[in-house]
C-alpha cells in the first residue's frame, strides 16, 4: 500500500511541475508599439519582463523577426525573483530591400527549465520608404569627329524599397526611346543617349552631356559626361583683330488695302571694338530707302555713327537723343552729340536734334555739365532750348540731375527742373527709389510736372510703387500702385499705350520647385489715347494665377472675375459683371521642337456693346529643322480691342538659313492689324540676305603651321592619336596624319595623349616636344609609335640576397633612367625606345667584399626586344696573416680616419662653458645619426637643437680665424658651411 501511494504521490508532483512551468508567472510588454523604421536602419527593441509570482524565475526570450531579417542580439536570459522586473534589449538590422509595409514582430518567452514557449507579446514594425535611385555612365567615347554623333550609355539603378517611375530629362542630347523608365526596387536598366555634332565645326570644341532622373519634383540624380570634338575640316586661325560688319538686302511685298506694293531695302551696320582691349567702340548704321510704308515689315531710313571711350562719346546722325526724363526724354531726329569725362570727374557735354516725327518742334539743343563722384554717384546741370514751329519764341528749360546711394542697398535719382516761356514759367520735378533692406524691397517712381512748364511733360502727375516682403521662402507679399502720365509730347511715329491706373494687392506662393500659385486683387482703369477714344473703362476683380513645370510640359492657368464699369456706355446699362479664363499650354518635344497653345474666354463690358463675349486662341511652333535650318509658325484668331495702339499678328512665318558661316537667307511672312486698326489684316511679305563680315584693323600675332604623320615601325599609318600643343588639340585621321593650323610662332611643346597607347607601345622619340613654329610657315614632324624593347637582369651572388640594393644606370641619345635592385639583385626597366645605350653601375652601391670586372655596358635595343642581362659579383680576396699567439686569423683592416673611429664610438667633445667658435656643417628637421651618409667624409663634434631643428658642428676654437680657416678646408667637403659663434644657450652667425 506505501508502495501505491508514494508512487501516486510523485506522478502527481510530476503533473503539478508541468502545469507550473506551462504557466510560468512573469508578464511581456513591448515598450515600443508601432514603430516606423527605414531600410538599413539598426534598431534597439526594448521589451519590459514582470514576475508576478511567488518563486524565482529562470526565463528566455527570443525575439522572432520576418524571414530575412538580421538579428544582432536575438535572445536574452534573465532570473526574476518574486515581483522582479527588468527591461531587456533586443537589436535588429532592416534589410535595404525590405518592402514599404508593416512586418509582424514578436517576443517569446520560456522557462529555462523548460524547452517549450510559455508566453508571446507581438506588434507590428512600419518599415517606411526609402528613396534612393541613382544615375551613371555606363559607357561613350572620351571624342568625336565634327558631324558624327555621339552616343553614350547610362544606368538608372534602384537601390530603394519602393518601385519608381521616373522621368529622363536631358541637358545637350536626346534620350533614345521613352523617357518615362519604371525600376522596380533592386533593379537597374540601362538606356541611351545621343548628340549630333555641326559638321562645320572648324576648331577643337569641348562639349557636355547630362542627363537626370526626376519624379514629380524630385530629382533623383544625374550623370554627366564631357568629351572633345574634333573638326574634319581644316581651321586657320585669323592673325587680325577684325571689326564687325554686316551687309543686308530685303525685298518687301505688301497687299495694304488690296493694293498690291513691292520694294527693296538695303543697309550696312557695324558695332564693335576698334582694338583688342575693347577700350575704343564704334558704331554705324546706313539704311535705305525710306520704306516706313510698308508699315511693320518696312523701315526708315536712318544713317548716323557713333564713337565712344572711356572720357569720350560722339554721334552724328539719326537716332534717338536723350536730354534728361523731365525736359526731353526720347526724341528721334537727326542730330549731333558729343560728351567729354575727364580723369577728375568733371564732365561736359552738347546735342543738337532736328525732331523727324514730331513737326510740332523745329529744333532743339541742350548743354550739360557735371561732376562724376564715383560709379554711383553724380551731379548734373542742363540748359535746354526748344523752338515750337507754332510759336514765334523759343523755349528755355534748366534742369538739375543727380544720382546717390545713401546705403548699400539703396540708390536715388532726382530731377528739378524749370521751364520759361512767353513771360510763363513753371516747375517739374521726379524722383526714383530703388531700396532692399531687411525682407522687403521698394521700388517707386514719382513725376509732377506744372500746368505752364514745357518739357516733355506737362500738367501730369505719374507715380508707380511697388513694395515686396519676403515672409518666408516660399510667401511673398506685395502692394502695387501705378498711374500714367496724362499730357506728353511724343513722336507721333511711336505709338504710345493707353492712359492706364491701377492698384493691386498680392500674394504669391511657391508650393513646391515647380509649382507656383498668386492670387491678387486688382482696381484698374485703361482709357484710349487717340483722338476719336474707343474704350474707357475701370474694372475691379479678383484675380488667381497657377504655373506648373512637369517633365516636359508646362502651362499656367489665369482666371478673373469682378466688376467692369463701361464709362463710355453712357448713364444706363453701364456695369457688368466680369470674367476671364486663359490657359497656356507650352510643350518641348525635345532639344530642337516645341510647340506651344494658348487660349482665353473673357467677358469684359469694355467698349461700347451692352455684352461682349470674346473667344480668343492660338498656337506657336518652333523647329530647329537641322543646325543651319530653323523655322517658327504663330497663328492667332482674334486680338482684344484695347491693344489697337499696336501691331498684332494673326500669323507670323519665319525661316532661317545659314551656310557658310557668313551667310544668312530668311523669309518672313505676317498677317497683321497694323496700329489704330481692329479690322482687314494686311499681308506682307520679306526676303532678305545678310552677308557678315570682319573689317581686319591690326595684326594680333604673327602664325604658323605644324603638320606631321605618325606610323607604326612598319610605316602604316595611325589614326586616332590625339595631340596637343598650347590649347589647340589635333587628332590623326586615316591617313595617320595630324595638323595645327594657326599657331602662335615660337617654341612650343607638343604632348601626345599616351592614353591612347598600348602598355607595350612608345614614340621613337621622347614626349613632350620642343618645336619651333615660324610665322606663315608649315613646320613638319614625323614620328612613329611601335612596341618598344624591355630590358631586365640580375646581379648574381653567392649570398640569396644581396646586403643593400645597386644603382644602375641606363642612358641614351634621348633618355636618361636610374634604377635600384630589389633585394635578389633583379632589377627592370620601363618600355624603352630602340637605340643604343650605356648600361652603368655604380660601383661605389656593391655589396660589401663584392666587386665588378667592369662597370660599363653597351647594349642595342630592338622593337619588341625582351633583352636580359646577368652580372656576375666577384668575391673581394682578403689576405690572412698568421700569429704565433693563440694562432688567431684576423683579416687586414683598413686604416679609418679619426673621426670616424671617434663615429663608431660614439665619443662626444666636452664643451668650453664659455664663449668659442665653431663651423655649422647642418640643420635638419631630423636628428642624424653620425653613420649618416651626410658625415661620411667627416663626421660632426658636437649637436645642439635651437629654433627645432638639428644642428651640427665641427671644431672648437677659441680665436675666430682659426675657425675660418676651418670654414675653408669644409667648403670642399659640405655646400655652404659658416663660422658662428656659441655662448650657453646662444648660437649667433659670424660675419
């Protein structure tokens, strides 16, 4: 019976311990729920452990990542007494390729005592995205030939998590096939592109390409490759400094009016330098006839010519004359000029004007003189004499001009000026404001010119003023206001714009690289300015714009709406509300081809019609059809009314070809409402040649030529080599032959690129070189490129290794190489050029108890030679001599000098404390050793370190001279040596 129950009693025990460990008391808190990590990323994972029982606790955890997933610390063992709790640490590496997605995670625990899992605790770890593509050359040729293309080969290569559609965009090149690549995480692919060269290039030209990967408004990264063109034609470097001149024709056809009418037009103009440091510049210009009726495609007549440097500026002829912007701001006549600054700042000028479409006024002229403070600040006073066709008197105005800055960012002009006429007389004066400080700028210009004064305004007040802050990088704020002059005596030839007022409040953002958004609210009012007024009227609205660039398409989108008040309506009906959508749409097909679209609906109560619904669209394309060929098409249905006072194109055609350099041929074509019209558009019709050309004023330097062939040992040719010589570059063709055109005269080193060389290959003779080009000659080079000769050997002991390395030298006609051994006594030399050479050895480097029967060799070298050559060492004989006590060998020494026995022994001098003279023999940053090879003739007294560095002496005297004369007999053995005198610690150069 004890036997039954002792043995329920242990199997009940064994079930109870079972249960226990099945259940083992101890809690599992992830303290981190949810976390978001990166690809790569090492994480720390910290879990918290509680024993909530009664006994202590022998635990495990194992934390359990997805599948591929690195552990760094995976399992961590603690013991919990009762009521314990400790905070363990895991760490784990996300791989780079894990997904954007949440991953499971969890920590086990079990009983150490027990194998099985007693308790889990799991959460989830966000693994965000990484975006990481990367662009790069594959491959493409370092040059190319004028007129052949180049190609080049590039990888995209993903190394995110997440798969990208990016978008190629190219800089100087086109990218072959679609530019819109998908990579998928991990992934490369490879694509490429291509540039077309000018066949007419006519010198050396270094080039780029690039090409970047974006998404969005992200750029990814980008590649970029440069590479040289070379020319297939031959290019002459011009010697002359040269003027520029341009010869031009047009022939003009017209159909004004349904009148069919055709002419010519023909004009020379020049402007440019008169010498190479561009101090003195001249300008000219003769066209004619007079073909202004022709409206927009013809031009007056116009001849004048105009001087200028530093101190001087002259003209003579028609143009436009400036006086000052209150008494005559732009008149267009024919007329004299001539303005003196003198070194000093002091500054004198006249002009004279006969006005050409202004027959209100017969003549006037001005005269000026000022002081020029510096490049910002200056003073000037004019008088002015007008004389008005209508009016018996002539008109008298004087005005002060001055310019400062007051600050660094700030800068005013201001006039005064006053005008007498007919016993009358009255005031005008403005002002400009350009200032930047802090985040705002300020921009204002302000005119108030009296009733009675007779410039070029009168009875007006203009302003306009804008101010801008900077709130943030990405929000501008700005106010504008701006109103027209109302009365001014402008060329009735040029057209002015309308009378226009307007305020304006607005707010602009950058919403991201590309992408930009304004909103504004505007008052404005237009009125015509012609005589018999078509429109008048003031509009209030609120106004928003959008601008976005995306790949290669851009647009923005323009809209309007508020309230037109039609002040020529008359009292009734007179207001309306407003609206305007436009949009324009500009598409680059590639490098060469775009087009462009436009269009706008608008509702504007502006004229005299109670509803006015205007529907306006159009398109442009331009095409650079090949490198000399070029043309563009604009076509528009319909142009606002209130834009009369200029031309406006309905459709406009232009061509464009260029050959031979100089030369140009285009035809244009335009159907246009010319200015004052709103209705039967005129057609007209150009051709026209211009001829440019260089007028050679100085001879700039003296050129000559450089031509050669470059072959192999066999005497065929080599193509492809490249040469340089000062910035010019030349490349052999398939002839093997290489040419510089213009090259200053003198002496010159030609390089040849030894890149394009085999290991084995040299030129026959030595690179770079020396060549002297002569004025208007051909210099002639010939040279050849073969496998060269290798030469290698060995000096040959009894010993495996050799006590120190043998310097050997190896000279020819052109080349000069020393050497050393390796420690077998092997030595190698680079490729060398066939020839003869001297082989030496330097006998005093041997081997101690090793000599040379001879120490010269002379060898002949062979294209493609591999030559060896062996030297054998001879043992040195050593003579024994015999004595009788204790029947010792010694071997003979031979007798050193007493320095160097006082060397090996190291014996220092003791010093007099007081004061003497020696010789300085040395300074080095580093301490010598007296076995140095520097005291090898004769070995220092004594050292001292002053100033950090080491510093050597020999001889201690008391008298000076015998220190000279010391000095003297050192001269022969150290370069350099001097008497200095040393007292303690003080070490002074004797004179």
């Amino acid at each position: 019976m004890r036997k039954e129950i002792f043995l329920f009693t242990f199997f009940l025990f064994i079930i109870n311990s079972v249960v226990s460990g099945q259940n083992t008391p101890v809690e599992i808190k992830i303290l981190k729920e949810g976390l978001k990590v990166n690809p790569t990323q090492v994480v720390n994972f910290p879990v918290i452990v509680k024993n909530t029982g009664d006994e202590e606790q022998a635990i495990e955890l194992t934390l359990n990542l997805p599948e591929g997933w690195k552990a760094i610390l995976q399992k961590q063992a603690a013991k919990l007494t009762a009521g314990d709790k400790k905070l363990l640490l895991f760490s784990f590496q996300v791989p780079a390729m894990a997904p954007q997605k949440a991953f499971p995670v969890n920590v086990s625990l079990s009983s150490l005592s027990q194998s099985q899992t007693n308790a889990i605790s799991e959460t989830t770890i966000d693994v965000q995205e990484r975006e990481d593509v990367s662009v790069m050359l594959v491959s493409s040729g370092k040059y190319v030939m004028a007129g052949e293309n180049l190609h080049a080969t590039f990888r995209i290569q993903n190394n995110g998590n997440v798969a990208k559609n990016v978008y190629l965009e190219s800089t100087n090149c086109e990218i072959e096939g679609s530019k819109e690549i998908e990579v998928a995480p991990g992934e490369s692919k490879e694509f490429s592109a291509v540039l077309a060269t000018n066949p007419e290039l006519g010198a050396t030209h270094k080039n780029y390409l690039s090409v970047k990967a974006v998404s969005g408004n992200t750029v990814y990264g980008s590649a970029f490759h440069s590479f040289v063109v070379y020319p297939q034609k031959d290019y002459k470097r011009d010697p002359f400094f040269r003027f520029p001149v341009t010869v031009s024709s047009a022939y003009l056809f017209t159909n004004q009016d349904d009148e069919p009418m055709s002419g010519y037009q023909f004009e020379v103009a020049g402007a440019g330098a008169l010498e190479p440091s561009g101090k003195h510049q001249l300008e000219f210009l003769a066209r004619g006839p007079n073909n202004n009726k022709f409206n927009y495609m013809g031009l007056y007549d116009q001849y004048y010519v105009a001087y200028q440097n530093p101190n001087l500026k002259l003209t003579l002829g028609d143009r436009t004359y400036q006086f000052t912007p209150l008494t005559e701001s732009s008149r267009f006549g024919t007329g004299a000029e001539a303005r003196i600054q003198f070194n000093n700042g002091f500054r004198i000028g006249a002009l004279y004007v006969k006005p050409r479409f202004y027959e209100s006024i017969d003549y006037e002229y001005a005269g000026v003189v000022g002081y020029k403070f510096n490049k910002y600040s200056l003073i000037d006073f004019y008088y002015i004499g007008k004389q008005m066709s209508l009016l018996p008197d002539m008109i008298q105005m004087a005005s002060v001009n001055t310019k400062i800055k007051p600050f660094a960012n700030t800068s005013l002009d201001l006039e005064y000026s006053r005008g007498y006429y007919n016993g009358e007389s009255d005031d005008a004066y403005r002002a400009n404001l350009n200032s930047r400080f802090s985040i705002f700028r300020i921009v204002g210009n302000y005119y108030n010119t009296g009733e009675n004064y007779p410039g070029y305004f009168n009875n007006s007040k203009f302003y306009s003023a804008n101010v801008s802050a900077r709130i943030t990088k990405k929000i501008d704020f700005s106010v504008y206001a701006k109103e027209d002059f109302q009365n001014a005596q402008l060329d009735t030839f040029f057209t002015t714009a309308p009378y226009s007022r307007s305020y304006q409040t607005s707010l602009n953002f950058k919403v991201a690289r590309d992408i930009s958004w304004r909103f504004y609210w505007r008052n404005y009012e237009r009125k015509d300015r012609l005589d018999k007024d078509k429109f008048h009227y003031k509009t209030r609205s609120l106004n928003t714009q959008f601008n976005h660039r995306y790949k290669f398409l851009s647009y923005d989108l323009y809209g309007e709406y508020g309230k037109t008040e039609n002040l020529q309506a008359g009292e009734t009906n007179n207001q309306q509300k407003t609206y305007r959508f436009s949009s324009n749409v500009f598409f680059r097909i590639n490098r060469v081809h775009s087009v462009q679209l436009f269009g706008s609906l608008s509702n504007v109560n502006s004229f005299i019609t109670d509803d006015q619904r205007t529907f306006t669209f159009g398109g442009s394309a331009r095409s650079r059809i090949t490198r000399n060929l070029q043309a563009s098409l604009y076509l528009q249905n319909y142009y606002d009314i209130d834009r009369y006072y200029q031309n406006r194109n309905l459709m406009r055609f232009n061509f464009e070809y260029r050959f031979l350099k100089k030369h140009k041929i285009t035809a244009n074509s335009y159907y246009t409402l010319f200015r004052t019209e709103t209705e039967n558009p005129t057609l007209t019709l150009s051709v026209g040649y211009a001829y440019q050309m260089g007028i050679p004023l100085k001879r700039t330097e003296e050129v000559g030529e450089l031509k050669g062939y470059i072959t192999d040992n066999r005497g065929n040719p080599v193509e492809g080599m490249v040469l340089n010589m000062l910035s010019e570059t030349a490349l052999t063709d398939e002839n093997g032959q290489f040419y510089f055109a213009s090259l200053p005269v003198g002496r010159h080193l030609l390089f040849i690129d030894k890149s394009k060389l085999a290991i084995n290959e040299v030129t026959n003779i030595p690179m770079p070189l020396e060549v002297d080009i002569v004025g208007e000659k051909e210099t002639t080079i010939n040279f050849e490129i073969a496998p060269g000769a290798r030469l290698t050997g060995k000096f040959l002991s009894d010993e495996s290794e050799l006590p120190g390395t043998i310097v050997i030298e190896l000279k020819s006609e052109f080349d000069n190489l020393r050497i050393s051994t390796k420690n077998d006594g092997s030595f190698s030399f680079p490729v060398l050029r066939p020839g003869n050479y001297l082989l030496k050895v330097y006998e005093a480097t041997l081997p101690n108890n090793y000599s040379l029967s001879k120490t010269e060799y002379a060898l002949e070298l062979e294209n493609e030679q591999e030559f060896e050559l062996k030297i054998q060492l001879e043992k040195k004989k050593r003579n024994i001599i015999f004595k009788s006590q204790g029947f010792i060998l010694t071997p003979e020494v031979k007798p050193v000098s007493e320095n160097r026995v006082q060397a090996k022994a190291e014996v220092v001098k003791k010093l007099p404390e007081t004061k003497f003279y020696s010789v300085q023999i040395g300074a080095f940053k580093q301490k010598k050793k007296r076995t140095s090879a520097y005291f090898e003739e004769r070995v220092f007294d004594f050292e001292r370190q002053t100033d950090n560095f080491h510093k050597y002496f020999i001889g201690v005297f008391a008298n000076k001279q015998e220190a000279l004369q010391l000095k003297r007999e050192l001269e022969k053995i150290y370069k350099n040596p001097f008497v200095v005198s040393i007292d303690g610690d003080v070490i002074l150069p004797e004179r």
